[in-house]
C-alpha cells in the first residue's frame, strides 16, 4: 500500500509543475480556447492516473521479472542462449515502448507514409535488440564498456557520412526514445540479473552499461534505412 501511495505522490509531483505553468499562460499570455483548454486540463488528469498505474506495473512486475530472467539464463552456460534471449527480449519489449511509437507516428505523418511507423517501430527494435545481445556478450566476456562505446559511436559518424541528412536527427531521436518507462527498467534489471551471477563478476555495476549499448543501436539501424531509402 505504501508502494502505491510513493508511486502517485512521485507522478503528481512530476506532472503539477506542468499543469500550473500551462494555468498560468493561459490565463496570462495564450488564452487558448476554453474547450481546447478543459481538454487539456481532463488530459492531465488521465495522465497521471496512467502514469501512475505504468510505474506501478513496472515495479511489481517488470523490475522484478527483468531481473529473475537475468539470473536464470547465464545458469545454463550456454553463451549462444544468453546473447540469443538478450536480443529476442530487448527487441520484443522495444516494440511494446510508448516513446518509440509516438516518434514513428511523428515520422509517418511528417514524412506522408514514405516511411511507415510499422518500418521505423521494427527497425529501432532490431538495433536495440542486436546491443542488448551485445552487452550480454560485453557481460559475459569482460569486456570494457569503453571499447564498445567508442567503437559504436565512431560507426556511427562513419555511417552518418552516406546517411541522407533527413534521416540524421530522426536516427538520433530513435536513440533517445529507446530510454524509455518501458525498456529502460526491464534492460537494466535483465543486466543486473545476469551480472549478479555470472563467475567472476565483483559487482553487479557489470550490469549497468546497457542503455548507453542499446542506445546505439537505433541510430545505426535508422542511419542504414536512410541509406536503403536514399
């Protein structure tokens, strides 16, 4: 119950500052319509209430589910396996992320159905699923965080070369939208998980690392539609 009680103080203390300023300019400076205004007003209100049961939901079951799956696979020392279920479970909860659907709504309605949202949605999950494999690989071998960052990001300003430029601000917004409510607790939890058990691991910060992984997948897999598209 107090679960409950912190997770709807903690939305209503993140979406009021919001709902106060729009009051305020409307009754100040942009005077919006009054239906327009009510909608917003009732919009707020549903936010939060959604909000609020979305953070619930991940913390009984997502965090704790993400965590037990991490800690589970590595016990089969099937190296394979592990990086096989890393790349099916960060692609799968990638395409269940509300952020990455609302940039290829945006995307299809700028860019009038020549790039479908469908197109984008999948292919953003397979560059997040590919690092998510990755990392569980990164995790398992020790390999330096640092390595596979400079190596991801120097591809991608490589690639970024023979991107169309239209595709090079929408290839890093679908970096950013990969972190998250959604796929950000269940990744950081299945990393943990798997680092928690893994021989040789001192702590499990060995698990934390990918986010900044996954985040690199979506802009290479945008930057290589744009190339296609081009």
């Amino acid at each position: 119950m107090q679960n409950v009680k912190d997770t709807f103080s903690e939305v209503v203390y993140a979406v009021l500052p919001l709902t106060v300023v729009i009051i305020i300019l409307q009754f100040t400076l942009i005077w919006l319509p009054w239906e327009l205004f009510v909608q917003f007003l009732i919009g707020a209100v549903m936010v939060t209430l959604g909000l609020a049961l979305f953070l619930l939901g991940v913390h009984i079951g997502l965090l704790p589910v993400g965590e037990a799956i991490g800690a589970a696979l590595p016990q089969t020392r099937r190296v394979p396996l592990i990086v096989f279920f890393g790349f099916l479970l960060g692609f799968v909860v990638t395409v269940a992320e509300p952020d990455v659907r609302v940039l290829a709504m945006q995307v299809d309605l700028v860019s009038n159905g020549e790039i479908s949202s469908r197109v984008l949605i999948y292919s953003v999950a397979l560059g997040v699923g590919l690092f998510v494999g990755l990392a569980m690989l990164r995790t398992i071998l020790g390999i330096p965080l640092s390595y596979l960052l400079a190596g991801g990001y120097s591809l991608v300003f490589v690639l970024a070369a023979f991107t169309p430029p239209q595709f090079i601000p929408i290839s890093f917004d679908a970096g950013g939208v990969t972190t998250g409510p959604m796929t950000v607790p269940f990744i950081l939890a299945l990393g943990v998980g798997v680092a928690s058990v893994l021989g040789g691991k001192s702590s499990t910060a060995d698990g934390f690392g990918l986010v900044a992984l996954a985040s690199i997948g979506p802009i290479l897999a945008v930057m290589l539609l744009g190339v296609m598209y081009g």
